[in-house]
C-alpha cells in the first residue's frame, strides 16, 4: 500500500453505499492500494479498487471523529478519454 493505513475499519459505511453508486463494479475484494492524510487537515483520502483498472471508491474519513465523509467513483478510464 501506497501512503498509511486507514485509520478505522469504513467497511460498514461502504455496505450502506446505494447499488447505483458503484456504476456497476465490484468493490467486494477489499483491495486498498493507496491511502493518505491530506496535509494540514482531519482527513484521509482512501483509494479502494474493483476489476476494473483505473476505476477507484474513493472514501473521505474524518480521521479525529471516526467516520467517513463521504465517497466518488472516479472512472480515470471515462475522463482521460482511455475507453
């Protein structure tokens, strides 16, 4: 892994996640190459990879309060024009 670890287990959160949001990838492997604090801040972005390469969850925690901020599906693949 790439950065730190997550600081708390987010599995919970990802669990309430709406079908819809995952754009119809599977994130279930629970692979998580990259996570790192955002200097000068509480928060910690966490990568989480499916089968798709180039296609990430990405998870926003509030590290100091325990919890996740929110998530956004960056298809890397769709926006630099790669498919």
């Amino acid at each position: 892994m790439w950065g730190i670890a997550p600081p708390f287990d987010f599995w919970e959160y990802i669990e309430t996640i709406p079908s819809e949001d995952f754009g119809g990838h599977d994130f279930s492997e629970g692979r998580v190459p990259y996570a790192w604090n955002m200097r000068g801040t509480a928060f910690q972005h966490v990568l989480v990879e499916c089968e798709t390469p180039d296609v990430f969850l990405v998870l926003v925690l509030d590290v100091p309060g325990n919890s996740v901020v929110g998530h956004h599906l960056p298809d890397l693949n769709r926006l630099h024009g790669l498919t």
